[in-house]
C-alpha cells in the first residue's frame, strides 16, 4: 500500500523522515517528495509549502504521480472551539473552505457549483486513528475543521466562522487536501496540533511549540502507519 504524509511546513516533515532508513529525493512541480519502506508501507513524505493552492497540488502529485491510495495530514490550527487548549491534538471529522464565497449568486458560504461545503473524513481512518490513540494512550479529540488562506487572528471573524460552518479549529490547507483525495476516492486523514487557543499567554513561543508539536504528531502518525501496516 502506497501512504502519502503530508505536512505543510518543513518542521511538521522533520520527525517523521528522521525515523525512516534509506529515504529518498524526488523533486516534482517545484517541490520535493521523500519515499522510503515502513513495514509493508509505501511511503511518500512532502510539505505542501503554506496554503490551499499548494497543498492541493502537493496532494495531486502524491496520488498522480508517487500512486498514493491513502493520505495522512498533520499539522498546527488555531482553536475556534473555547474547550480546546494548546497543545490538543484534534482529528478532522469533516473539513470547510472558509474563505469560498460566491453568495451574491445565492449559494451558502463555502460552496461552488458542482462542489459541496463540507468535505467527509474517512470513517475507517477516524476508526484507526482512534485504535491508535488508545494504545498509545493519546487524547485525540474530533471536530470540524474549516481552512482558508488567511491567518485569522480577529475574535469576531473567528467566531463568524465557528458560528457558520460549526467549526472547531481552522487552518490553511486541509481542506483543500480533502477536496483532492475525495474527487480521486483516496481516504484521508487530518490531524491538528492546537498552537492557539483561549488560554495562551503572552510567554507562548510558536517556534518552541511547533518542534515539539511536530514531534508529538509524528509519534501518533507512526502508530497510525502501524495500524494501517497491521491491517494491511
């Protein structure tokens, strides 16, 4: 089986090829891509670069050209939600595109013709991922993600978001990864570290946060891959 790791920073791919052998350098469209074997797996490891533009092509070159037939994202979001903290780990349950608005035309925000709001994780992977967080001993909560290319840092607009889509947290690429993988059936799974929340304080350092985000996110991401590995 053929797995596609996504990330949209360099930080969020890091840990992750740091505990694979042999990997290798493809460079594609203006990116680079990494393969390597875990197990019985496949697979291929890229950050998109920032943004719904280049995560979905990212996620495009990973099924169409490296044969990706399932799809793994982690990365950081921002809390919508005021019951989660920095540091949570929160799974996409279904994803929105917050900034898509044609509405003039007498469509709801987030959709286009032809397209939907809402994106559906996959309900097999959601299964796994929770197997692998209670092994793991990981709290791993559920909710609607919504993306866009903005970092949102206005309350009232964050909450314009929560309050139209029900949204937990927001970001800028899942759902554009969901778009893709849904439009070429490959299953898909979304995976968020909070980096800021209702309870931040002025001390918080993002940098500080991402490492070791990234590292805790790679370590649920490898006894995800072990499930899938086990399943196979």
């Amino acid at each position: 089986m053929i797995v596609g790791v996504m990330g949209a920073m360099p930080e969020e791919i890091e840990p992750i090829l740091d505990k694979l052998d042999n990997v290798k350098r493809h460079e594609v469209a203006d990116n680079i891509y990494y393969t390597a074997l875990y197990g019985s797996l496949d697979l291929v490891i890229a950050y998109s670069k920032i943004g719904k533009v280049f995560s979905a092509l990212t996620a495009a070159t990973m099924i169409e050209r490296f044969g990706v037939r399932k799809m793994l994202f982690s990365g950081v979001a921002g809390a919508i939600n005021p019951e989660l903290r920095i540091g949570d780990l929160i799974a996409a349950t279904k994803l929105c595109q917050h900034d898509l608005e044609i509405t003039a035309f007498g469509h709801p925000y987030g959709y286009v013709p032809e397209g939907k709001v809402f994106v559906e994780a996959d309900a097999r992977m959601l299964e796994i991922a929770a197997s692998a967080a209670h092994k793991t001993g990981i709290k791993l909560k559920r909710g609607v993600i919504a993306t866009g290319d903005q970092f949102v840092a206005d309350t009232r607009r964050k909450e314009w978001i929560g309050e139209t889509f029900g949204a937990d947290a927001l970001e800028m690429e899942g759902a554009s990864v969901a778009v893709v993988c849904d439009a070429w059936d490959v299953p898909f799974f979304v995976l968020r570290a909070i980096s800021d929340a209702a309870d931040m304080d002025a001390g918080f350092d993002f940098d500080t946060f991402l490492k070791s985000s990234a590292k805790k996110s790679a370590d649920f991401l490898f006894a995800i891959l072990d499930e899938l590995d086990q399943a196979k």
